[in-house]
C-alpha cells in the first residue's frame, strides 16, 4: 500500500517575504508573464493581476495578441508589451528574475518561438502553464529542451498541469490519472526533470528532490476558468520576490498553492461562493492572507 503524502505546509516560509523599510521595486523581483493569444487576452492579465498583487516588483506581460497589447486602465501598473519575434532578444535585454509561460498562450509558431527561448533562458525560476505544457506534450523536441534545462539548473522548472494537461504530457487518459494520482506526478516528475503541481482535489507538489506533499485546502468552487492563472501568476510573484528573500521555486510553489486553496475556503467561509466563486476575487483575497501571515 502506498503511503500517503505528508500534509502540505508552507505558511511559516511566508515570513521571509517581509520588507525591510528601505527595499525598492528591485528587490520584490522582476517577472515576465507570456501568453495571452487572439480571444485568450484575459487568461494573461489574470496571470499578471495575481503577480502584481501577490508582490512582484515589476510584473511584465508580453502580449501575443496585437488588439490586447495596450495599456489596462483597470490595471495601469501592469506593463504590456505586444510579444514579437525577437524573443530571445527581448528576455535578454529584459534580464528578468522569474518568467511564466502558458496563460492563453495557444499554439501559434510565435508560441512556439517564445516557448523555446523560455527553455534556453538560463538560472532562473521558470513557470510552465496551460498551452506551454500542450505545446511541450506534443513535441520532443521540447520536452528534451526542459529536460537539458533541468539537467543544467536543477529545481529551477515548475510544471502545473491540470488532469488534462497531465495526461497529454503522459500519454494517457484524464480518468487514468485521476485514478492514481500520486503515481501520474511521480511519472510527471520522471519525465520532465521538474517540480510539477497537479491540480485538482488535494492538489500534489512533487520534485525531483522533494518528497510529494499535498494540499487539504480547497473546495469545488475553485472549478472555474482563470483559477489555474492565477495559480501561476502567483508563484511567479513568490519566486520573484524569493530571489532576494531566500525563497527556492520549490518553496514558491508550496506557498501559492496553499495560499490560492486557503483564499478560496476563506472566501467561502464568508458566504461568497462557491457557486460563482472568481478568480479575481480570489486573488484580492490570498493578497489579504498573505499580508496577515507576514
């Protein structure tokens, strides 16, 4: 019989993100969010809303969708740019601390091309989400390019794949993995090199060099589109504001995934939900939590 995992607990690591009086923007972490195709703009500003309030210092979206590339008045401190071809170029020149890709990302050669030079960017914290994971499922040529990543910068790749998503990357069923979710992200974990979060009821973290841990927080109101987002836009905050606070990606992804679970049952504890439960509330609400945890 195979063991349980240990309940996961990551609410004291919060303490490290506190600021001393006389930290700028630099320290709180530079984060490039990239996604957000023709019809899919909301799945990255999402993303990006829950990195700008979960704390990132700078938080960048390159924008693959031209008609969606213009300042948000809703959410003017969010920077977006229109995504080009020049990707390597641009991460280059932008030297961020963390970069997430995937929200609304779609399939397009320009996913593609940004995908790629997302896996070449050395060192740092890399989130992979949503169409990134569609993208890596369907190629080998990607995945040996996150598996070579992984074997130079080891812990420095997070996959949060839903059941779907981690079937793709499995090549099985959704159902086969719900079956026997504990050993589908230890296949997971086999077969990108990475930390991979799998979502869902009791979501699972699990790494290379961790043992697999799970979430008891959460409930079915979470069970709508833009939760995933914001997931990601979440950890991408933690890891990098962590650059400078000692926080590893693993540690990042503990907290933001018990901090998105704990937000959404304190939502619901105060009547909002979980029938009609959003994202965008639930990102103002684990900002809250996170503060009264500091």
């Amino acid at each position: 019989m195979t063991a349980l995992p240990k309940t996961l607990d990551a609410f004291d690591l919060v303490r490290r993100l506190q600021r001393e009086p006389a930290e700028h923007k630099g320290n709180a972490g530079k984060a490039v969010l990239i996604g957000g195709t023709p019809g899919m703009a909301g799945a990255l500003i999402l993303a990006g809303k829950a990195c700008l309030h979960l704390g990132a210092g700078w938080t960048i979206l390159e924008m693959l969708d031209p008609a969606s590339a213009f300042a948000n008045q809703e959410q003017p401190e969010l920077m977006i740019r229109q995504a080009n071809e020049s990707a390597a170029d641009v991460l280059n020149e932008t030297q961020p601390d963390v970069i997430a890709i995937g929200p609304g990302l779609g399939h397009s050669d320009l996913a593609v091309q940004w995908l790629k030079a997302c896996l070449a960017y050395p060192q740092i914290p890399l989130v992979l989400d949503a169409d990134a994971l569609n993208l890596i499922a369907n190629s080998t040529e990607l995945l040996a390019a996150l598996q070579h990543r992984n074997q130079l910068f080891p812990d420095q790749s997070i996959l949060t794949p839903h059941p779907g998503e981690a079937a793709k990357l499995l090549k099985v069923s959704s159902t086969q993995i719900q079956e026997n979710r504990l050993h589908s992200i230890d296949q997971l974990v086999l077969l990108t090199q990475s930390i991979v979060i799998l979502k869902g009821q009791h979501t699972l973290v699990a790494g290379c060099q961790h043992a697999t841990v799970q979430c008891i927080a959460g409930n079915p109101g979470m069970a709508t589109g833009g939760m995933g987002d914001v997931l990601t836009g979440s950890i991408a905050a933690i890891a990098a504001q962590g650059v400078r606070h000692h926080l590893t990606l693993w540690d990042a992804g503990c907290i933001g995934v018990q901090l998105h679970a704990s937000a959404a049952d304190s939502l619901v504890q105060k009547g909002i939900g979980p029938i009609g439960l959003t994202p965008s509330e639930t990102i103002l609400e684990m900002r809250s939590l996170l503060n009264k945890l500091l």
